[in-house]
C-alpha cells in the first residue's frame, strides 16, 4: 500500500524545481544596472562614445541649447560668447567677461601615454581652451559620438570624463557654421 516517491533535485525552487520567471528577469535587469553604474562612473561612457575628429573638422560655429556659442579657427583660435552658461567653468574667476583664446588637441607628443595639450596635432578626441582674458582659466572638452561615430559629432566642456555634461551643455556644429 505503501508508494515509494523518489525526490531529485532539481534546477530552481529547491521544492518544486519551478523556476520563476519574475526571479530570472529581475536578475537581468539588475546585471544590466550595474553594468551601466560601472560603466558611467569609471569614466568608461566616455571612452566608448569618444569621436576622434580631424582639425578640419573642428573648425567652425558649434552651439549648445543652454546658449554657450564656439567658433573654431584653423589657426588654433577661438571665440566665444556665453561661457557663464558651462558648469565646467564656475571655477573661473568671471566667465562672463571670457570671448577668446587658443585651443589645442590633447596629444601625447613623446608617444609615452602621456596626453598634454599639443598644437601640432591635428586630430583629437578631447581638447583644451585657454582663455585670452584669463589664462589661469581652461577647460577641457570632450568630444563624442554615438559608439565613435565622427559624422555628427558632439562636445561637452566638463571638469573631466566622469563628470559627465549636462543635457543642455552639449554642443553641436551648426550645419552652416563659418570656416576661418
């Protein structure tokens, strides 16, 4: 009368072997979460999304929505207007009073690693802006493009890589921008 009922482990619930549904996509998202925290936070968003462009490429008007304009010469000059507007500036003594400077590729001139700003350079994925009216005051700017895509470029002036830029403070070339 007595049955003799076998009992294996099985995969998922230890009882019932079920696995559940709920648990498997909770465990996905969560991976995908800190996948993305790590990438944002080590500075690895910038890197994947970094668009290395030629000097040519750079010159001209490029404008951000929060009102922040930059105009590119070949020369490596540049002028500007609305640079109270970049976060990345506040530790300027007064950006509002800033409209020009000298821009350079950050480079690594000796092959060493060591990136420094370097005119000589023709082609860069980030830059730096040294002001006329204050040269204690520069700021670095990133340029990106979606997975390194230089087609349509943009370029964020932030305190470094993991700062990241604020949705307003990315600036695009304008379609007609002038070329000097």
């Amino acid at each position: 009368m007595f049955k003799y009922i076998g009992v294996w482990p099985q995969a998922g619930h230890p009882i019932s072997g079920e696995r559940s549904v709920d648990m498997r996509g909770w465990r996905a998202t969560v991976l995908a979460a800190t996948g993305v925290v790590l990438t944002a936070s080590c500075g690895y968003g910038a890197a994947v999304h970094a668009a290395k462009i030629p000097q040519e490429q750079l010159v001209g008007t490029w404008t951000s929505p929060a009102g922040t304009s930059l105009t590119f010469s070949k020369e490596h000059t540049f002028t500007g207007t609305g640079f109270d507007k970049v976060k990345a500036m506040a530790d300027c003594a007064h950006p509002e009073k800033l409209s020009s400077g000298r821009w350079a590729f950050y480079a690594s001139p000796k092959g060493d690693g060591l990136s420094v700003p370097d005119e000589s350079a023709t082609r860069g994925k980030d830059l730096q802006l040294s002001f006329t009216e204050d040269p204690t005051c520069t700021v670095w700017v990133y340029l990106y493009g979606d997975f390194g895509d230089t087609d349509d470029p943009s370029m964020c002036p932030t305190e470094g890589p993991d700062a990241g830029c604020p949705p307003d403070g990315y600036m695009k070339r304008s379609k007609a921008g002038t070329h000097s």
